[in-house]
C-alpha cells in the first residue's frame, strides 16, 4: 500500500513538472473577412548567405495562407495565469518565426507564463492603416485567446502582446485600436484590448519629416497615436538600430502625453533584430528587464493572483 502511495506521488509530481502539451487552432477557422491568396506554399526561405543572429541561423517563413495561434503552456506548478501573445517580426513580409518566436515562448514559460505565438498573414502590400488584415489577425488572436481562457488556465484581465520589429508595431496598433471593426459589422463582445505590451526595437511607429530633411525622423506615424485605452507599455532599441531608435521615442513621448504608463530602456549598442539570444551587448539582457517590469505592473507576482479564477490550481511566483 505505502509502494502504490509513493508511486501515485511520484506520478503527480512528474505530471506537475512535465511540459504541458501545445495547442494550434487556425485564427479563422470559419473563413477570413477578406479575400486572402499567397504565391505558393508556406516555406522557409532563409538561405545559406543570410546573417546569423549569435552564430546561429533564423526560420524565415512566409506565404501564410492559413493564419494560426499554437499556445505554449508552462509546467502546471509554475503557471502563474499571465499569458502573452507574441509577434514575430519581419517587415510584414516573413516572420522570423523562431528567433522572435518559439524561443520567446521558452523564456516566457520559464518564468511561468503562457506563450501564444501567432502566425499571421505575411506577406502583406500594406500594413495599419493603409490596410487593416495585420490588425484583424491581431485582434482575433487575443479574442479567441480569451474565448478560451479558463480552459488554457489563464487569467483573462492578465494577457498582454510583445512584438519585434513590425510585430513590435502590430502590438501597438492593436494596443491603440483594439475597438477596430469594419464598418457595418456587428460588435464584438470579446475584448481585444490587451492588459500590457512589450514593444521590442519596433518599425512604422514613426515617420520621416519629408523629402526636404530626408533621414529626420521626428514625428509619430499616422495612427500611433495612444490614448486613454492603451495598456501599459513597455519599450526597448538600441541607438544604432538602422530601423530608427525614434520608433520608441517618439512612441514612447506620445505615452507619456496619454498619461499611458511606460518604461523605455534605450542601449547604446545592439542594433536591429537580435531576439534574445544572448550576446555581449547588454540590450541582449532585455528579458530580465521585462521580468522585473511584470512585478512592477502586477502581472507576476501574489498580488497578480488577486481576481484570478484560477489562483486556487495556478500557483503564484513569488517575487
């Protein structure tokens, strides 16, 4: 009897630790509200001569026809009920789907958190707001992240977006127009609003000044504008991203003016696209920021697991 006792223990203690199965669902599974074609397959198309990020290649895929989120869920005795949805980078036309996305979900499940990765349309002529398919992708995903919240053991007022370059803009535009919806189309019910973001060396978000002072960038892009809905923000570029430090900046001011809470760390050093593979550069170290700036906003910690429907089966981390 005392043998059967040990081993049934043994078998919930290997159950608690164990990695908890992953989950894809197609984004729309009853069509998408536009027509959508791509030129082939989904591939990857990294070849041999591409850069390498930390002396290790990157998957760049596109041709997405079949839009997609796959949630990662972390151990069952580390899952604090805060979830993220994450947004790959790749100029709206590929998705650096590994570097800026699988092994962010690896970081975000270490610290107990549930990674959905979203696999949206690319490759897109047009982005917000000349074009509304990145947001509607974006805004789907957290409503059927929602939709399934207590089933995914995720606390639904504590679910946020963390983007990369242009994810790093779809994570604000959905931010600032969670609300968006086709004219003539019904109300959704399902909030789209994410609880935080966590921008990471975005693009778009602002605009050069014209053709007479070419290479100045001082104004926000049309659209970016935050207001009294958007989440608390977290940022993070380097000086010598070519893509621009003035993305978070400007991004950045414009929180600060919507009385939006933010945090903006600016490196001197690490310039465009590094994900958080780990290198010498201290902007590398990013992830730690973020996890400390979890605690600050209440996202981690015991007094996140307030109002929490699954506090009783989802333990807190302690700080």
């Amino acid at each position: 009897m005392r043998t059967t006792r040990l081993i049934a223990t043994a078998l919930f203690a290997a159950a608690s630790i164990a990695p908890a199965q992953q989950i894809t669902l197609p984004l729309w599974p009853q069509g998408m509200p536009e027509a959508w074609r791509v030129s082939g397959p989904e591939k990857d198309t990294t070849k041999p001569s591409d850069n390498l990020i930390a002396g290790r290649p990157l998957l760049r895929i596109t041709d997405i026809a079949t839009p997609t989120l796959t949630v990662y869920p972390p151990q069952i005795a580390k899952n604090t009920g805060a979830a993220v949805l994450v947004f790959p980078g790749g100029g709206y036309r590929i998705l650096a789907y590994d570097l800026e996305g699988t092994e962010v979900c690896e970081w975000l499940n270490s610290i107990g958190v549930t990674c959905v990765l979203v696999k949206y349309r690319v490759p897109v002529e047009k982005h917000y707001p000349d074009s509304f398919i990145d947001l509607e992708d974006a805004q789907q995903a957290m409503r059927l992240t929602r939709t399934h919240a207590a089933e995914w053991h995720i606390d639904p007022h504590r679910i946020g977006v963390l983007g990369f370059s242009a994810g790093g803009h779809l994570a604000a535009v959905v931010s600032n127009h969670a609300d968006y919806a086709p004219a003539g189309s019904p109300a959704n019910k399902i909030d789209a609003r994410p609880n935080f973001a966590v921008i990471i060396y975005p693009g778009y978000l602002a605009s050069p000044d014209g053709p007479a002072e070419e290479g100045s960038v001082t104004r926000l892009a049309p659209g970016q504008e935050p207001n009294a809905h958007t989440p608390p923000t977290f940022l993070v570029q380097a000086e010598d991203d070519p893509v621009h430090e003035e993305n978070a900046l400007l991004y950045y001011q414009a929180l600060k003016e919507a009385k939006v809470p933010a945090e903006l760390h600016l490196f001197a050093q690490g310039g465009h696209g590094y994900g958080l593979r780990p290198t010498d550069l201290p902007v590398t170290r990013w992830p730690a920021l973020v996890e400390d700036w979890f605690h600050t906003i209440h996202i981690l910690g015991a007094s996140a697991d307030q109002g929490n429907p699954n506090a009783a089966s989802v333990p807190a981390k302690t700080p």
